[in-house]
C-alpha cells in the first residue's frame, strides 16, 4: 500500500511502482524487479491510497538447471516508488 499526494496547483498523473528484491535468492536475479505499477491521476492537492497484490506465481523466477519456475522460501524486501524522482540540483 502507498500514499500518493499530488503537492502541486495542477492536476497530473503519477505511476507507482512496487519493486521487490530477493535477499537470499539461489537464483541469478536482477537486484530490484518490477513486480506491479499503477497510474493514478490526481487533482492539486488530492491524495489517493495504491494498494498492490502479489500472487505466488509473481515471486517465481525461472531456474536453469530444473527447467522450471520455481518461488524460492525465504525474505524478500518490497519497495515502492514514484515514477518521477525528484530533481537533485548539482553542487558546483
């Protein structure tokens, strides 16, 4: 679940991304993947509440050596993030 809050005077549209990450995968794996994303849009001021649901067969990965998709046990970390980054302005 996220919280999204559109700060500015215009309407817009926002993307959030759920990103998970194995900690102790076996497999060869990305180190974030993109699990779930979804577009909300937002008048000035509006804050609206993303809710993600994640099945089994999302948290499988494909193994090389066992021919086959396979969820692995263990801990996985979820984050969440907005399409757009805040811009950082560079320090001269």
């Amino acid at each position: 679940m996220a919280n999204v809050k559109n700060i500015s005077r215009t309407a817009g549209k926002e993307v959030v991304q759920l990103y998970i990450r194995d900690v102790k995968s076996t497999l060869v794996k990305p180190v974030k993947e993109l699990k779930a994303f979804q577009k909300v849009y937002l008048e000035p001021g509006e804050e609206k509440q993303v809710c993600f649901e994640l099945s089994r067969d999302m948290l499988k990965s494909y193994d090389n050596e066992l021919s086959q998709w396979m969820a692995e046990a263990g801990r996985m970390r979820m984050t969440r993030k907005p399409w757009r980054q805040p811009l950082r302005r560079r320090q001269r």
